[in-house]
C-alpha cells in the first residue's frame, strides 16, 4: 500500500461521506450512488493517477448530470 493511495482514497471518500449524506437527505439518487461509488472504489483501484482520474469524474457527474 503506499501512502499516496491512502492520502487520495481519504479524500475521495471523505468527499463521497459529504455527496451521500447530501442525497440521502435531499431524497436526490444521483449524489447519493456518485457518493457511494466515491466511498467504495478506492479499494479497487491501485494507480494514484487512476484514483484521481476516477475521483474527479465522479464527483463531476452530480454537477453535469443533476442540472
């Protein structure tokens, strides 16, 4: 494991915490899943620059889609 994963899967999953307690609370399904896939995935994902590839898609995704 290298300390650069843990840093990002942190965040990633930290900011995941924040969109699914959001969507749970809007009753709102699209951050809710995005928070939850951003919660989940970095325990597959072994590439730092993959995580953040990933991670910033996903985060992406409420804001472009929920409009």
């Amino acid at each position: 494991m290298n300390t650069t994963l843990l840093f990002w899967g942190l965040v990633f999953s930290s900011i995941g915490a924040g969109y699914f307690i959001y969507g749970r609370k809007q009753g709102r399904i699209l951050p809710l899943v995005c928070g939850l896939l951003l919660m989940l995935y970095p325990y597959l994902v072994g590439n730092a620059w993959a995580m953040i590839a990933i991670g910033v898609a996903l985060m992406a995704i409420p804001y472009f889609l929920g409009r």
